[in-house]
C-alpha cells in the first residue's frame, strides 16, 4: 500500500517521484524527521541518498507510521475443572474473574481479584485464557 491511513490527520507517504525531486537537504530532513539520520550519514552521491531514501520509505516508514497498541489490561475467568461438564454449572457463574492492569507511569503489572491487589510479571500475564483484552493506542511523535 502507497498510503497509511490518514486519521486524525496522518501524514501521507511521499511518492518514489516526490522522493527524486527532493533536495539532498530535503532528503536528510525526510530521515531526520523519523529517527534515520544515521541512513545519510557516509552517503556522499545523491543517487546513493535518493536510492536509500527510497529503500527507507518503502520498507521501514509505513510500518513506523502505521496504528500500533499496546495491551494495557486483561481480563481472565478461572473455573474448577468440573464445572461446565455435562451441564452441571454454568462456567461462567461459578470460578473467579481477575484483571491484569499495567499501570501506566511506572510499566509495572498488577493482579486484581475482589480487594487483592498484587505485583505481578508481564510474563505472567499471558500464561491464563483471556476473558478480555484492553489495548490502548500508541501515540505517534516525531523526534
């Protein structure tokens, strides 16, 4: 695809013919703008600078200006192994629920069940049958 999708105003890709016509001052301002300074750095030829510009652009900048979330909480239901066997018990109305919150200043995890609130490891998080995930959108900043 030539083009991110443009919510809430999104930048939009520059052409392979936008990216020829650049100046080399617009070119290293394009890597710069993203992080890739380091692209121009020992590159002395324009076309060696268009061609990389270039290489930039297709492969690694959509995926950098494309949605990206990260899990902020998790749900998970636990039930006894002879719960839902055989219609003895609805699985959901017999067990425990838990939620899994990162908090978000300091990154770190937390298990919640009623009133028990604990620490817990993001490897951990993982490792019980989601109920339900949260995901929050990542902001996009320039550098």
């Amino acid at each position: 695809s030539q083009y991110v999708h443009r919510l809430e105003g999104r930048e939009k890709l520059p052409t392979e013919e936008e990216v020829q016509s650049m100046s080399v001052k617009e070119l290293k301002a394009l890597l710069s703008k993203h992080g890739r300074s380091d692209v121009a750095k020992n590159i002395v030829e324009k076309t060696d600078l268009v061609e990389a510009t270039l290489d930039f652009v297709t492969k690694s900048l959509p995926d950098l200006l494309a949605d990206k979330y990260n899990l902020v909480a998790n749900i998970t239901h636990n039930s006894p192994a002879e719960v839902g066997r055989e219609g003895q018990h609805d699985p959901l109305q017999e067990g425990s629920y838990k939620c899994h919150v990162q908090h978000r200043e300091s990154g770190q995890w937390y298990e919640m069940q009623d009133l028990h609130v604990e620490e817990t490891m993001p490897q951990l998080i993982g490792l019980s049958e989601s109920y339900l995930l949260i995901f929050e959108r990542k902001i996009i900043t320039d550098k």
